[in-house]
C-alpha cells in the first residue's frame, strides 16, 4: 500500500479547568494532524502534540518538521515501516512528537490494511497476544483538598483501583494535606501516585517522600530535576517511596543512561517524548530486561495520540502498570469521539488500526490554520 498525499492540520485543543503542575499551569493543548492517504480510501493518522520543556520539541518545531518531511512520505510503501523509521529518525532525531505522529499514522495505516488493530498487528509480528483492554489511572485535578477529596470519592466509585495527583506546585504542608484527603476520602484500597514534575530539589525531595511513604504511595513520578540523573539515582536509592522516571526517561538515550544508573523502579512510555510506537515498544523491553517496570500515559493529547498509546499499552507483552490514558474528559472539545473508561479500564476500540477516526466537522472546529497536502505532483 502505498502513501498517495499526506496531509497537515494545526488545531488547538482547551481544557475545561486548567491543570497546574510543578512545571506550569496548562489551559490548552496545541497540535498538529497527520493524515496519510492510501488507494481505496485506506487512510492512517497520528497527532504531534509536544509539550515544550517536557523532553519534547515545540509545536513549531514540529510543524516545521513535519513539513519537511511529509513530502518524502508521498510515494513510499507502508510495507516498508521500519525503513521508514529508520528513516524519519535519522532525518529527525530532536522532533519526538513530530517522529511520533508519522509513526502512529504509518502504523494506522499498516494495521488497516491488514484488517486488525495495531496492538494485534505488533503482537503477531512478535508472537504474543495483545491486551483487549488496558488499566488506567484516574488523574486528579483540583487543587484545593475538599474538591480533591469529592474528585477522587467519584473516581473509586467509577470503579478505578489507581489515582494520581500533581504535587510540588505549592508547598509540602499543602501536599501533605492534599494527599492526606484523598486518603481519607476513599480509604487505603486504591494505588495513589504522586507526579512531582521535576519540582523538588534533591534534599526537599527526600524529606518531602519520607513526610507522604505514610500515605501508601505507589510511586512518585519525576521528583527532582530531569537533567539531573545522578540525584534521581541517589535519591531511588534511599528513597521510602518507589521513583518512576517521566521526563527524565524521555528519549531513548536519556532512558538508558536512566537504566544503566537504575535511577528509576518504573519508567512512563510517553509516545511524543519517546518518538512513537516502535522506539517505545524497544525501550520498554530494554528496560524491562533491568528488572524496570513500565508504564504508558499521554501527555494531555488528542483522541488520536491517546488511541495510538493505548494500542501501545495493548501491545507491549508481560505486565504493565495501570496507565494514564484517561484523560480524554480533560479536554472541551476533541478531534474525535474519545475512548471513554469502564470501571478503570479501556477497552481497545473495535475497528482496525488505531481504532479511531478524526471527525471531519471537529477538525473544521478545531483546526488553528490552514491544512497543507502533499501529492506526487506538489504540495
């Protein structure tokens, strides 16, 4: 099958309330869309929806390389995927999120012509079974602890057995208070993750951790600064609290000096910081071979980023963490109707590839610019 026009749409995605991290305060999500175009109106998509500072380059960036480089597509065999791969790495080793959307829209559309999702399209290729649905986390947004308790009573009762909430984005008596009503709140049967965001300094983490191991903490994610390696490395190493590494671990090299440092107990697949579906799958078994778990979640994407992370989640053989693919309710207004959770998981959508479409009238609604197509005959 091969690629006869890709097309590029900017679009702008905003969240109902806006969700402060460690790192910032974000109100609205912007992107751009692949579409690639086969014979036969088979079609495959995928989203580039970095977040700047979070391992990942900006949305210009992305644009701009993915303007590049959808020309070349045109023309190319999506049999040919891991040539082109190896390709679009090569041409684009500092875009993840660009790489990541052409990889979500050539795996779309591999998988559709094969009549099967991508997850069971990768699990064949392997000799494994995929997944038919995948754990999630419920993400906790509010800030103040009585909303936080109400939100994560709400979440229990929806049937989820993992709750996560952003800490480190005021001061440790206001965390510990926050946690301490989600605990009270629904009692010591969920999993509660902690997500920190690079936010503590090396000493303030510590004594941050050893201040919430009381609460029954799963994990906290990114503690301390990303670049800084070797204090994740000794705080995992005295820590009461397991670590898992999100920014830290974004790019494959990053993930593997993270490895080789044992720096983290668990790692987070994020597609748009890892460069797609492919570089994802490799590092979680690389680290899964150091006796690291994994985990994947979005970074507040679209229903098409969410829906290739989901298949990701499917796909990868052997245990994995509850992931933080719920996160569809965050969002206004979405590209496509988005996979809803059911009793803390999400099943793997029915139809083949991704198992999602792009809604034509939401795109209109949603798009930032002008789309661009390239065909063999120009742009």
């Amino acid at each position: 099958m091969r690629i006869r026009k890709v097309e590029l749409t900017p679009f702008r995605l905003v969240l109902r309330e806006p969700l402060v991290t460690a790192a910032g305060r974000i109100e609205v999500r912007e992107g751009v869309l692949v579409r690639l175009h086969g014979s036969a109106d088979l079609e495959g998509f995928g989203e580039a929806m970095p977040i700047e500072g979070f391992g990942m380059e900006s949305v210009r960036e992305s644009w701009k390389v993915l303007r590049a480089l959808a020309p070349q597509l045109v023309g190319e065999d999506v049999r040919e995927l891991d040539a082109l791969l190896d390709s679009i790495e090569k041409a684009a080793p500092r875009a993840p999120a660009a790489r990541a959307a052409l990889d979500a829209a050539l795996h779309d559309m591999a998988a559709r012509e094969s009549g099967c999702s991508i997850a069971a399209w990768i699990a064949s290729r392997g000799g494994w079974q995929a997944r038919g649905a995948v754990a999630v986390n419920a993400l906790l947004s509010a800030r103040e602890p009585g909303r936080l308790a109400a939100e994560a009573a709400q979440a229990m009762a929806a049937g989820f057995g993992t709750l996560k909430l952003k800490v480190a984005a005021g001061t440790l008596a206001e965390d510990i208070a926050r946690v301490a009503a989600v605990r009270a709140a629904v009692g010591g049967l969920p999993r509660l993750r902690l997500d920190a965001n690079g936010g503590w300094k090396d000493a303030e983490a510590l004594a941050a951790l050893e201040r919430l191991a009381c609460f029954g903490v799963e994990f906290v994610e990114q503690p301390v600064d990303a670049n800084d390696l070797l204090a994740l490395a000794r705080l995992r190493a005295v820590s009461p609290v397991r670590i898992a590494a999100d920014e830290s671990a974004a790019g494959v090299a990053r993930a593997e000096r993270v490895i080789a440092l044992r720096a983290a107990d668990a790692i987070c697949l994020k597609l748009g910081a890892t460069g797609g579906i492919r570089a994802a799958l490799r590092l979680a078994e690389r680290a899964r071979s150091a006796g690291i778990e994994v985990f994947v979640t979005s970074g507040l994407d679209g229903a098409v980023a969410r829906a290739a992370a989901l298949q990701l989640a499917a796909a990868l053989p052997g245990p994995c963490l509850a992931c933080g693919l719920a996160t569809g309710s965050l969002l206004r207004d979405d590209l496509a109707t988005p996979i809803e959770p059911a009793r803390g998981m999400l099943a793997l959508p029915h139809g083949a590839g991704l198992g999602v479409v792009p809604d034509n009238a939401a795109l209109s609604r949603l798009a930032s610019g002008p789309s661009l197509e390239f065909e063999r005959n120009g742009a």
